[in-house]
C-alpha cells in the first residue's frame, strides 16, 4: 500500500509499542511491525521509545481574551469579579485584527503543544463584544485545515443581568457560534440564574446544539445552578449534550447534598469540566485559613461515572498572568489538587486532557485507531504518567496526516567531573 507517513516504534498509551501508518488524512494500519517498500512510504519517522498519544483537547478557554494580560491594566485583586470588571474596559478598545492576530498566535503556540482541538467562550453580552465573535468565526476558519475551534457564545455579563445580552447572545448563534453557554451565577438574584438556565437549556434545544455553562464558579456553597441544569437536561432530553464548566461551589457544598447531587449529574449525563489553574487561584480569594481550594470534586464525580475534563480556561488574559497553552500543565495541576497520584488516577488525569475532553467537544473522529482522523502527538516521555511527571517536548505534531510542528530532542550537556556528558530527565531503564 502506498503510505504518506510510517512511525515505527512508537509506544501507545496503553504501554503497547506500535507502528502507525497515516494515508492522507487518516490512520491506515496500526500495528506491531508494519513493512512496507520504503518507495512507497512517503516519510519514515523513527519514533522509538516515545509516546505517541490522541492529540490533546482544551474544552474550556477563553480566546477572545487571551494574550491580552496588562491591558488596559493589571487584575490586582486576583478576583473572577476584577477580571470581570477589567474585561468590560477592555472590549470597548478590541479591534477585529487585534483579536483575530491574537487567536491566531494562540493557536499556534497551541498546535507547538500537540494542542489540536479547542471549545472557546466568546462574549456575547453586548454590542462591543461582537467585534470578538466576528474575529472567532474568522479564526475558525483559517485554523480549521489544522484546528477544530468550537465557539461557545457567553453572555459574560449576565443573560439577564446586561440588557442586551439575549439579543446579542441569539445573533452569535445566528452567525454561526456552535454551542449554547451561560453565567447563572452573575445573575442579579439565584431565581434569575435558574431562570437563565431553563431559558438557555430551551434556546439549545430548539436550535438543536450542545450547552456549556459556567456553573456556580463561587466559593458561596448555596450556589446551585449545576442541579438546575441536570434538570433541564432531563427535561429537554438533552442528556449527553450538556456541560457543567468550573462547579466549584460543590468545593465547599455541604457533603449530604452532594451525596445526592452526583447522581443527579451522571443520571443526566451531564459533563463536568475543571479548570484546575484558574480555580486554584481565583476562588477562596475571600478566605483567611484554612483557605480553601476552589476546585470541583473530581474523584468523586469519575467514581460516579460522570465525564470529567481539564480546561486550560485562561491564558494571559485578565484573570491571569500565566499560561503556556501545554494541557500537561493543567492535567499536572489538576491531578496534584484532585490528589490523583495512584497510577490509574494519573493515567485517567492524562486522559482528562485528551481523549476525555474529545468526547464532550463530540470529535467521535479523534483517537488512535484505524480509519480515525490521522491527528496525533508525539512526546518525548515513555508513558502518560511520564509525560505528566516531564511536561516535555513535543517532538511531533500531525494533524489531519500533515506534519505541523517538529521539535529536536535536546538532552542538557553537563560539566561534571566523573558524571556523563549529558542528562535527560526520563526515567531509568530498569
Ligand atoms: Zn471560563
């Protein structure tokens, strides 16, 4: 058969050592040992002793916003209500390039990470914020021959709480923004966050698209918009196309009602989705000590069988100063504050940032099989639970059976009397 590309040697994440075979854009045989006549493979890559893994999946960020941190000044209380508020000075002064240019560097930082599929809010609150959704769907589709960009459309101030935010939020959606979002817990009273809710959840079913709220990002233990929404799911007949992102109110719930609240997620098959950066530094802002952590419960919710994802949320953005676009990050803080450090919780803390968050973005054409979409990562670690340990180069990114980014492996040279010449920081083969 002729074959575009040939990677031998590469290890699974399941631990098995396979050969994979890509023929335009999808995957044509994986295998132990596969042989072919070097005339017909287009390019051979040596991938010995490397993971290769389904490229990685944000489900929860915020590209409008990013890479706009120090503009026009600094978060200094660390607040999502600062954030929220620095936000709303801001979008009077985008431009359609200034947003589209920094999408467009964003996504390619994100494909440098293996970063190839991304659910994006994008503010639909009022007319200012139109200028982002313009620049979005412009993204979309200049990054769809290498990344899928799903757009959410997100009345940041409020469904009810900003007046035009309705009209605004049913326009995007209009013009094409994929997925219903919301804000129950910014609205003016919690009736009016229910409210918003049922009215949202309503607007996704008639028009026949997927929901994704942010649910109850508070530390206020009463808020308790998630059970609203696992309602109107059932109600509406939306089960398995709903998404909770942050939940971080069930971080400081009375443990009772959260006994019965879980249930309720997963007889719903709603998603959950933790932001694990941006929740461990923007919620308990309001604590002394103990200071709590903010973020959901995740264990808890896996152990249901409820489908839970990592979100990167921000990067450079008003809310926060950091961020590199690398989900080994996020999955690297999230397994350390979820306390996920037996090996089947750090091989399902991995997942959570491939094939997990896929499965709520419904990308059914991602994973390594054959006759799926020939997208994947190469990693310069010999396993998931090495990679999170590393967060390390990716030496190879192929999207839909292109090469887009390539990195060298690059051990650090040492100068150490009696010690090798080099170091990495794999572990060693026993
Ligand atoms: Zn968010």
């Amino acid at each position: 058969m002729n074959i575009d590309i040939l990677l031998t040697g590469g290890t699974l994440p399941n631990g098995q050592t396979a050969d994979i075979a890509i023929q335009g854009d999808r995957i044509a045989a994986i295998a132990p040992e596969i042989t072919a006549d070097p005339e017909t493979v287009g390019e051979i890559i040596d991938i010995s002793g490397d993971l290769v893994s389904p490229p990685f999946v944000d489900p929860h960020f915020h590209m409008d916003a990013t890479l706009s941190h120090g503009l026009p000044r600094i978060n200094t209380s660390g607040t999502l209500l600062e954030g929220i508020a620095l936000w709303g000075e801001l979008k009077p002064l985008l431009t359609e390039e200034t947003v589209l240019d920094r999408a467009l560097t964003y996504c390619d930082w994100a494909v440098s990470m293996g970063l190839l599929a991304i659910r994006s809010h994008v503010d639909t609150s009022d007319e200012t914020a139109l200028v982002g959704v313009r620049a979005l769907l412009e993204a979309r589709e200049r990054v769809k021959p290498y990344l899928d960009l799903q757009l959410v459309a997100f009345p940041q101030d409020g469904f009810f709480r900003a007046p035009k935010a309705k009209d605004i939020t049913l326009q995007a959606l209009d013009m094409g923004v994929d997925v219903v979002g919301g804000i129950p817990h910014f609205e003016r009273t919690m009736e009016d966050g229910r409210r918003s809710v049922t009215e949202l959840c309503e607007i996704a079913a008639e028009r026949g698209l997927l929901v994704d709220m942010h649910c109850d990002e508070t530390d206020d233990p009463m808020s308790r918009h998630i059970e609203q929404l696992t309602y109107e799911t059932q109600r509406l007949g939306l089960q398995g196309r709903v998404t909770g992102s942050h939940l971080t109110s069930m971080h400081s719930m009375d443990t009772y009602y959260v006994s019965k609240l879980l249930p309720l997620i997963a007889e719903a098959q709603v998603s959950a989705i933790a932001n694990p950066l941006i929740n461990i530094t923007i919620q308990g802002r309001h604590d002394t000590y103990p200071k709590r952590r903010g973020m959901t419960r995740v264990p808890e919710m896996l152990a249901q069988g409820i489908r839970v994802a990592w979100g990167q949320d921000c990067v450079l953005d008003p809310w926060y100063p950091l961020g590199t676009a690398d989900m080994l990050d996020v999955a690297f803080m999230g397994v350390h504050v979820a306390q996920m450090t037996s090996p089947a919780a750090l091989r399902q803390g991995f997942e959570m940032a491939t094939t997990a968050p896929a499965a709520i973005l419904g990308l059914t054409d991602l994973g390594l099989a054959v006759g799926k979409r020939a997208s994947l990562v190469v990693l310069d670690a010999a396993d998931p639970i090495e990679a999170l340990r590393l967060r390390p180069d990716r030496l190879l990114v192929v999207s839909k059976g292109k090469v887009v980014a390539r990195k060298e492996r690059r051990d650090t040279d040492l100068a150490l009397p009696g010690r090798p010449a080099s170091v990495n920081r794999r572990r060693p083969r026993r």
